[in-house]
C-alpha cells in the first residue's frame, strides 16, 4: 500500500501512478509487489529486487531496465566480464544499480535481509565453457545457485526467479518438446539447470515462491556483449569475416530469443500472482522461433548480403529440440515476444555500422565467456576454482 501523506504527496502519487504499466498497476491492486513513494517524493519505489550476474550479457540490459520500472535493485556480480563494454548506450548505463562484487557460493542470508525477490542468472554460461572444467560447472551452477536459494528462504524472500535453459532437452525424443516432456541434458551447464529446478522446488511453498524459466537461446545487443552464441556469433563473423563455414549441415534444431523478450519474461514474473507462478517451469520465446542452425545462417546471409555461407558435413553436435513455447504466452501475465530473428540480425548490423566494430573488438577475449576465463586462469588473476586471485 502506498505511504503517501499530505494532499501534495497524494496528487504526485496520482501522477507517478499514472507512469506505471498496466500489469504493475493490476500487481499491485492485488497486493503481489510492495510500492511506496521515495523520501524526495518524486518516485514510485515497487519492491527490493537481488539481481545476480548484472555485469553479464542479460543483466547489463535488466537491471537498467527494472530500475526504469521503478523497482529498487541490489546487483551482485562476480566481475568476471567487466573488461568487456561494447557500446555505452545512455539508454543502457545511465541508471545502474548498487553493486555488490562477490561469489554465489560465499552468500548468507544477511546480505538479502530486506529483499522481496531474487532473479538470479550469474552461472558459468554456456556448454562449451561448462564442459572446459565440469566441477567447477557443478561447483559454481548448481550448489551455488542452491546456496543463493536457501539463503533467500531464510532472509524471508518472497519470490525467486531462476533463470534456466532449453538446453535441458538436449537430444530430443519429441519433435517438438515442452515444459512437461523428458528433460535430456548432454553437458555439465545443461546437467546443472536440471539440477538446480530439481532442488529449488524442493524449497518453494505458500511463503516462497519459486519459477523457472528456461530460455532459448538468447540473441541481441548488450554493453556486456556475448559474441559466442549463435545469431550473435554468425552476425560478427559475416561483418568481419564476410564469410560464415558451418562445420556441419546446420541440420540440428535450435530455439532462439532476443535478449529484452527475455527480460519481458524475468519482469511478468516480479509482478505475477503467486498462484500463476508458483514452482512452475516456462519456455521463454516463441514457437515460431524454432530454427535449424542452416535457416540461422541464412537469415543472416539476407542482413549482410555481402557475405559468403558455406556448410559441411552431418555430424557433430548431437543437440537438436524444437520447443513449444505455448504456456508461457497463456498462462503468465503480462508476457509477450517483440523480436524475431531477421530483427535480431538487423539490430546487429546497424550497431557493427554505428561502433564501426572491427575483427580485433569482435575477437576480444571479454566477449567470448571461455575466452575471458581461460585468460584471467593464465594472468593469475583468477585460480583454477575460478576465485579471484588475493
């Protein structure tokens, strides 16, 4: 309920009510989030959000974005990706959270005493990078991520929103799979977001609510810019390149969404009704953005006409899903897809056009996850375990 007093307080209440979306304003009708107004009494303050992995590729794009929405924000990062800034978009970096600098796997309940909600993405963040040290994988994704959950509990957080991945399907039985079908993991990243679902459940209840959203593969410009993911990864080579070799028939399936359509789920799921969300699993896209790699590639192709697309043989990566995506677009409030591919891939072109990105920016270890790793392992900055280095 707002905390408003004094007839100014009310007509400046009224007018900053005015500013607020549609599904916020229905959350807080029904009492999901908390708004107050600020002391300088110019802002709608909703609830006290934990935010992991702001530094990274998804959370240099949330965060700004949940302050924009009026949520009070804590980020917490590692500082893994800090050398990487791609871009410095006002629309991006002018309103940044405080940020704590830590390890998942070192939080106590103190340091979310007062927190309404956690949305957690820092994990080690793709397969290839997964696979390159399997325990520490298991180490940092799945037991930190059921420390930071046990921890939430006990501080008295509401709501968590994990952030998981379609890669749980792995090889997939059914043409098409969705949240109710067999989950087959094929790697150590994939492995430990089955994990982490299996263990995060297991604390929900009437005062915990918990959700899982398992994202298709993102796309999409960020200042914490990721350059080892498909359409992204295929966008710079064609800029820098001009010439794209698949290593493969790019036969298998992939599912892929924009990086703000998954920021558009992480927000529905801060306003939602418990009951609407409560331990269950969503895929996050659009069942239309189900690709084979080779139809990636030659979306691509049609954005930078300049560039050369060759394919090889069958083989190699086994994963291949397509996924339904149908639950999460009937059943969570508020929820919608703004993006498609060919967006995706245009959006790319015009920022390489605008920084004038060269082969040496789209190289840079910082934009690469395994990269950026393996060189601060050798610079001595971090040790094997992936601890910053005294």
């Amino acid at each position: 309920m707002f905390s408003a007093y004094g007839k100014y307080r009310r007509m400046l209440a009224g007018r900053l009510w005015r500013q607020l979306d549609r599904c916020t304003k229905y959350a807080w009708q029904q009492r999901f989030v908390r708004i107050t107004i600020s002391a300088a009494g110019d802002t709608l303050i909703l609830m006290k959000i934990f935010v992991t992995g702001t530094e990274g590729y998804i959370g240099a794009v949330l965060a700004p974005r949940l302050l924009a929405e009026g949520y009070e924000l804590i980020g917490f990062d590692s500082g893994y990706y800090r050398a990487g800034l791609l871009l410095t978009n006002p629309h991006y970096i002018e309103r940044q959270p405080e940020l704590i600098m830590g390890d998942i796997r070192k939080i106590t309940p103190d340091m979310l005493e007062g927190v309404d909600a956690v949305v957690h993405l820092a994990e080690l963040s793709n397969d290839p990078l997964g696979e390159s040290n399997p325990d520490v994988t298991y180490d940092i994704n799945h037991k930190g991520s059921v420390i930071l959950a046990q921890a939430a509990k006990k501080a008295g957080v509401k709501r968590f929103v994990y952030t998981s991945s379609c890669s749980v399907y792995g090889v997939a039985d059914e043409d098409i799979v969705d949240e109710r079908s067999a989950v087959n993991p094929q790697t150590a990243y994939a492995d430990c977001k089955v994990k982490v679902e299996r263990d995060v459940a297991e604390l929900g209840d009437e005062s915990f609510t918990v959700v899982f959203l398992r994202n298709a593969t993102a796309y999409g410009i960020s200042p914490r810019m990721r350059f080892d993911i498909v359409l992204n990864n295929l966008c710079g080579l064609a800029w820098t390149t001009g010439k794209i070799a698949m290593t493969s028939d790019g036969s298998p399936w992939r599912p892929i969404v924009h990086i703000e359509d998954i920021c558009n789920a992480i927000s529905a799921c801060l306003a939602a009704p418990a009951e609407a969300i409560d331990r269950k699993v969503f895929n996050v896209g659009a069942s239309d953005e189900n690709y084979r790699i080779r139809e990636i590639a030659e979306i691509v192709k049609d954005v930078f006409p300049e560039c050369e697309v060759t394919f090889g043989p069958s083989g190699g990566d086994n994963r291949s899903y397509r996924v339904s995506f149908d639950r999460i677009h009937s059943e969570l409030p508020g929820f919608r897809c703004d993006w498609t591919a060919r967006q995706g891939a245009q959006q790319l072109r015009q920022l390489f056009e605008r920084i004038q990105m060269t082969a040496d920016d789209f190289n840079a270890p910082a934009y690469t996850r395994l990269k950026c790793l393996r060189y601060l392992i050798e610079t001595g900055q971090i040790d094997e375990d992936y601890y910053w280095a005294a």
